[in-house]
C-alpha cells in the first residue's frame, strides 16, 4: 500500500485528547451488537463510558463450569482518569488508517470515553500519545496486517 498525503491533514497528530480522538475514530471496534445488529459509533462510546463508570466490585461467577471471581471489564477507569489522567507509561492509543478513510483504535476505548466525559463536564483536556498506522484490515476482520507503521 502506498502512502497517500492527501489523505491525512496536514502532519498527524501525536498527541490528541479525548475529545478529539472521539470526533477522529470513524470506525470504533466492536461495532455490533450481540445480536449482530450495527451499532452507531455515539451508542459505542456511550456504552464505553458507561462501563467505565461502573464501582469495580468483585463477583462470582461461573465460567466453563467453575466458579472466579471476576471485575467487570472497565470498571472504574472514570474515576482513575479524573484523578490521574491517563497513567499506562509508554502505551500509545493506536489508530488504523485504511486506504478508504477509516480510522479505528486498538485499545483504550474506557480511558477515551472517560476523559471526553470529564472534558465536557468543564474538566482539564487528558492528552493521549498516539500511534498512526497504515492498514489494508480493521481489527476484527479476518486476516490482519504486520508492519505499517508510519514513522
């Protein structure tokens, strides 16, 4: 594949706050429901913060006939945003670029959601180090893309 300069503004940013990565993530991952329904980007990120706003409590529960105890994924990560901002040392947020303009993040979607929450409730902007990579698949499509990254 070959790099297309129009097809970015301008130089990519390596920094972005949640804000920004909301408006600039056109294609969230686990965009269907459990039902195999589409679900809209703004529901998807509704969901994340909801998740992330969750009281981490322990439960029980049964998986492949044994009892764990488990921590809803991405509870609390709200509340360890608003009070330490985005803390994981060396994690970038990495972002899929394909040749048909679709960009999608690999992982941080809680943190994400969770400081655009603070942002708008007059909170300080959480800046996160971003990564820009360009890719012929999604993540969650079948085959996947080694390499890529732009420099």
């Amino acid at each position: 594949m070959t790099l297309n300069p129009k097809q970015f503004n301008n130089q990519l940013r390596m920094l972005m706050t949640g804000k920004e990565l909301i408006n600039y993530i056109n294609t969230p991952r686990h965009t269907k429901s459990e039902f195999n329904e589409d679900v809209e980007p703004s529901a998807y990120w509704a969901r994340k913060l909801q998740e992330a706003k969750a009281t981490p409590q322990q439960h029980n529960v049964e998986v492949d006939g044994s009892m764990q105890w488990t921590v809803p994924h991405g509870s609390g990560i709200y509340d360890s945003v608003k009070t330490h901002g985005y803390s994981p040392e060396g994690e970038t947020i990495e972002l899929r670029h394909t040749s048909d303009g679709k960009v999608q993040q690999r992982d941080g979607a809680h943190r994400i959601a969770s400081a655009a929450a603070i942002e708008d409730e007059g909170g300080d902007p959480t800046y996160f180090p971003v990564e820009h990579t360009l890719t012929d698949t999604l993540w969650g499509e079948r085959k996947s893309t080694k390499g890529g990254t732009i420099k």
